[in-house]
C-alpha cells in the first residue's frame, strides 16, 4: 500500500471533486458521475459520449472539451460505468444532432454502452456507437471478447471529436470514429503488475526482473512473461507486433503511452527506440504523441499505438483541442 | 528493476533522441544536452533558459516553447548539467536583449550556472539569474544550502515566460521571475522510494506502510517518517505547513504535483482535500494545475505548491503557451 487515497471506497468520488476544482471548465456531476465540458449542448453539434472503468486517467474525463469528448462517464476502478451515466451524458450533450458512444471493446462496458443507447434512444436521442478494439496482443482475454480496446481509443476520441467539433453530422463522426479504429493497432508491456485501491496488492504476479509482453490495461494476462528486455528489443517486439497484424500502406500516427508507473524520461527513451524500428520496417511516422495518456493505475510498462492516416486525419488531429490532459490550438 | 532502458549510462541521451523524434518544434542537440524552441533566436525578446538533473520530466525541456522557457540543459540523472550547456543555450537564444537563468537552488546547479553565465557575459551576453527557493520543508538539505528549489519552477519558468513572450526587457523578467518565486511555497510527500537508473535499487528506506514528509525531490531526507496517512491527513499537513510558512494576503496559484509514481487518479482526490483544505483556512485560489510535472522518476508521492498571485501575475499564468507539457491558447 503506497496510495495517496482516503479509503477506496471513496476513491473515484473523490477524484471528481478534484477535477471539479481544477477544471471550472467542466461540469462534474460527482453524485451521478458524469463529466460535460460546461458549454454542452452545442448547437447544431453531434455529441461524443465515452467512458469506462475508472484507473486509466487522463482517459476518458481528461478528454473532455472542445475538439474531443463531449462527456465522460467513470466507473469505478476497473469496472464499467452503469448505464444510467451515459443516459444521462447523451441526454446532457444532445443538441438534437444525436450522440456517439466511443466504447473499449471489454465485455461490461458492451453491454452498458447497448442498454444505456437503448434508454437514450427510447428517450429521442438518436444513437451511433463505435467499439474500439485495437490490441493485437491477445483474442478473448479476461475481460473481453475478440480484442480489448486500449490506445487507439485516444485517437478515436481525438479525431471523431475534431470532426464533430467542424460541424459534421453523426453518420460521418460515425464513420471516421470507424476508420481511425479499424486502421489502428496497439501493443502493451507491463514491467510491474499493478495494485487497486480495493484490493491494495498487486493483482497479477511479475516477478522483479520480469516482464509481461501483451499486458491489457487491467492486468489481463499477455502473450508471455520473460526476463527483462531492453527498451530496444521491447520496442523491436511491440512495433513488430503492430505491424505484423496490420501492415501500414502510409504514413502513421504514433502514441507511445506510459502505463502510469514508468517515468516521462524513460518513455521518451523508449519513443527513441520505437521511432529507429518504424523507420528500419520504412514506416513514415506522421505524428507522434508521448507522454502517460491510457494507463493503469500504477503500473510500469508502455504501449504502442499505431494508427495509418490519410490527409484528412492528419488535419483532423492537428485540429484545435483544449482538454484537461490534450490542449493544443485553443 | 524494473526500468524501460537500454543501459543506464544512455538514459538522458536516448530521452533526448526521443525527445527530437517527437517534437519538431524543437531543436534538440542531443550531443551537447541543449533543448531549444525552433525559432530561437526571437527578435527582440528576452531569452529564458533553465536546466538541471534529469529525472524529474517533464521539467524543464518539457517547458520549452512559446510563452515559457526558451531553452533547457538536462543533466544527468539527478546530477547538475556543467556550465558549458548553459553557455549554448544561452547563446542559442539570445537576441542582444538578455538571457534570465533560472536555477534550482542545488549547490551543483548554482555553482554552475554561475559558472556559465561568467562564460556567456564574456561572451556578450547580458546575464541576469534568479534561483527558485520555494520548499519549506527543510533547509540546508543533502544537495543543497538553504531551502530546496521544486514545484515553484514551473510557475516562475511559465510566468516570467509570459513576460518575455509580451517583450518585457530583462529587468522587468527578472524581477517578475523573484517576485513569483518569493510568494510561491512547497511541501512534498514521498509514498515510496525512487530508484535511479544507475543504481538500480531504491536511493533510501522507505517501508512500505511508511511515508516521509518534506521529501525533496532527489529523495533527500524530509522532516520525519511516519506511518501511513489519509489523503485528506495529507493534505492538511503539507497546506498547514506551506501556509505557516508564508501566510498567503490575497488568491492563490496551486500546483497539486505528483513524483511520477502516483495514479493521475489518486492526484486528483488529492486536489479535492488541497482545496478542502485552503478553503477552511479561507485562502482563495484563482488557478490549479494537477498533474505529474516535477518529478522524481518513479517516485510515489506528491508536492503542493502555492503562489499568492495578484492580476498581473494571473494574466502572466493564464497566457499562451505551448510546450511538449503545458499548452493552452497556441
């Protein structure tokens, strides 16, 4: 136990009020659990609803605002949201355009997301729903059938949200939610396990000095646990990975993401490394994000995220954006 | 270990290839440790440069761009850069209207960045100096003389930023850079140790269960061990002590800071209590920032910084920015 918390029970509660202090920006319901950049409905806007387990700060709720989400709604740890909360974020973003859902492909979330669209519907909301699925490591995992939904989610978000933002209607943010999703591809490792509030030991073992190739974002098992790799040869493996699954035609978006536990100065470290990989397999690297966007809780470790772009996503994610955790533009 | 590294000898050199890889708008010369904005020299503006042992990324090639500093020299691990990386950027981005240093106050890093601006006035470059002093932890700690330098930094290297971004003269920078670093107070809390990449094993003993108040940034010694503490408990020691120190007279700037090993989610209902907390003390707060940004690699734990700000200094705060880290209006 070295967590900065009350007790876990209140560990999400918590946060919100946090984020309400800092984000007057943002309207933070905390009782129902939702977050809405404070200007919604926007007029003659489609809206963008994501959410999940909580444990993975900044996503969803650090993505809230102009040019990205358009609301949140946190679970607690690790476990999806209730379907009331999304009732409640489409209904709070609906400004008659109608609401995407951008969900991670894990079980729970699935069924939340389909039975909180269902109510939304029944009360005038029209609906689209996007899952993402881009982690190439595992097919039914612990939490999910076919593959989890992990870094590409952040692109999802980012581009969909840019595109809703230019004033497109929903069956187009629909669409470009889609493409972004089926073009991208991730690759997680972890070098700890991670430890919950509620449980407050490690949930998985890993040995000291071992690592774990295709960790999902709860700990779910990978491919294989090894004995420590360079950040060269962990890069080698997971740029491999991505690859390998869908071989990229053009230019890429790249997000090197920190599982929450490894340094900014290691990632950058490893970006190196994934950057020397991509151009060796002659992959032009159109974009790159570094830093500790889709984690999990405290664990050490990294992903890769590779998403192929034509023009139009490249301007759609160099389009302004002003959240609490992706700012660039406004 | 459990580090994402090839070996330790090329951890600051593979951060900074990294670095180049992701940030075009940056000039980063990987050989001589000198991270400088693009578009440097700026004609007619006043260039800001700090630096410092890596290790507690972002800061400060993390801050370099439009509206912050105008360049940056990484050190070594938790070891001062030598005053030969101060002189190039220094000379890298002077325009002929002057070049503000701002220092850490650590023995190292005084004495040479001291030293470097000996060598850049023989150079011609009018050299002024402020040294950050904003932790009250302790003084006369294991790297320093006098009170540490930590989470003030990043307000002093954002504000003055401003100010030679709007084309303030030297004099004017730096005595905007004192006057934040004289109203700005911090007080860290480690959850756990940190190990650096050299070493290997964690730098002191910390039990788990165990926590160490006034940690420094460097895992230098605070004011006591203790048993394990409520976030709220937390809270109200460190804002108890930073407001002791110097009791705010009017609103404040808030940093609710983690040492990179704390969840976003735990920082987060760690501001809720910060807030709770200057709120019954009826200090006003007119801005927060939460988020890892001063670190100290992989260390669990968090720092609270306030600055008693007036309208200047909040324009100062609020103006465009744009670096790897902080980013709002550009």
């Amino acid at each position: 136990m070295r967590m900065l918390i009350n007790v876990p029970e209140t560990v999400v509660a918590d946060a919100l009020r946090g984020m309400a202090a800092a984000h007057p920006e943002l309207t933070v319901d905390v009782e129902n659990r939702v977050v809405v950049r404070r200007d919604a409905p926007v007029a003659g806007k489609v809206g963008l609803v994501s959410g999940g387990g909580s444990g993975h700060e900044p996503l969803h709720a650090g993505f809230v605002g102009p040019g990205m989400l358009s609301a949140a709604a946190p679970g607690e740890v690790f476990t999806s949201p209730v379907p009331d909360q999304m009732v409640r974020a489409a209904a709070a973003v609906d400004s008659g355009q109608g609401v995407l859902f951008i969900v991670k492909n894990y079980t729970g979330d699935v069924l939340n997301f389909d039975m909180a669209a269902e109510l939304a519907e029944d009360e005038g909301v029209r609906l689209a729903k996007v899952v993402v699925d881009d982690d190439v490591a595992v097919t039914d995992s612990t939490f999910t059938a076919g593959r989890r939904g992990t870094g590409a989610t952040l692109f999802v978000e980012k581009i969909a949200g840019a595109a809703a933002e230019e004033g497109a209607p929903l069956e187009r943010v629909e669409a470009i939610a889609r493409r972004v999703n089926e073009r991208s591809r991730s690759f997680g490792v972890a070098l700890s396990s991670v430890t919950t509030p509620a449980k407050g030991t490690p949930t998985f073992d890993l040995p000291p000095g071992r690592l774990e190739l295709g960790i999902g974002i709860h700990g779910e098992p990978g491919r294989e646990q090894r004995g420590m790799m360079t950040s060269r040869e962990i890069a080698d493996f997971a740029v491999d990975a991505v690859l390998e699954d869908r071989p990229p035609t053009g230019p890429v978006l790249v997000l090197v993401n920190g599982m929450g536990g490894t340094p900014l100065l290691e990632l950058y470290g490893f970006n190196a490394e994934v950057q020397r990989r991509l151009k060796e397999r002659r992959v032009a690297v159109a974009r790159t994000l570094v830093g500790n966007y889709v984690t999990s809780l405290d664990m050490a470790g990294c992903s890769v995220t590779v998403c192929q772009v034509d023009e139009e996503l490249v301007r759609l994610w160099d389009a302004p954006v002003r959240t609490a955790a992706l700012r660039w533009g406004l």
